[in-house]
C-alpha cells in the first residue's frame, strides 16, 4: 500500500522546501555531516538515499538524472567517484544514519545529526 508516502510540508512553500532539500543534500554529500531538525533530516535522507541508488549505475543517463536534482558539478563528481562508487556498490540502501542529539535551545526543536555511513 502507498499510503502516507508523500513529502512533509516542513511549513514551507515548494520552492523554498525544495531548496532546502537540495542545499542539504548538497552539505550531506560535501561534509559527510550534516546537523539539522528530525523532520529535516528525514526528508534530506530520503532524496540522497535516492541520488547515491541512480549514482550506482555509474551510467550517463543516471549522471543527467543526478544533475536534475542537483544542479552542482563538485556533489557529481563525488557521488561517481571511485572511493563512492565501491562503498556503495554491495549495500542495497541505508546510506544515511540519523542520530538524535537534543534540543535546540532557542526553539525546542528536536535537532539530529544526519550522516552517510
């Protein structure tokens, strides 16, 4: 069943939430790390989960269905790196770990660090 399997609003227009889960997908990608709110976290988990899963076919259509999604040649080059490529290449998904550390001071928001394993 398909259920509930649509994307959370996170309170933000289109635009802007998909900017934001581009931009976080991007830091994920370049620092390994990333700290940011549980909802936050789970959505920017699911898009990079998809992206290293087409980046594995290693192919030209699969670079082009990247590139839809991010728009940043230096995040291309590392996810069809070689160093990726093989550390990703027998795991079947589970890219990302999401690691609950706390709450934010000013807000109370529940903050998690999200990294690739």
């Amino acid at each position: 069943m398909r259920h509930r399997k649509g994307n959370a609003k996170l309170g933000l227009p289109t635009d802007q939430r998909l900017a934001l889960i581009r931009n976080g997908a991007r830091s994920l990608l370049i620092h390994k790390q990333v700290q940011t709110t549980d909802r936050r976290a789970h959505e920017i988990s699911k898009y990079v989960e998809k992206m290293i899963t087409v980046a594995k076919a290693n192919t030209v259509f699969s670079r082009r269905e990247v590139l839809k999604f991010v728009s940043d040649k230096e995040v291309l080059k590392i996810l069809f790196s070689p160093e990726m490529l093989e550390k990703y290449s027998s795991i079947k998904g589970g890219y990302t770990r999401i690691i609950k550390s706390g709450i934010r001071r000013g807000d109370a928001a529940s903050v998690s660090v999200l990294e690739l394993i």
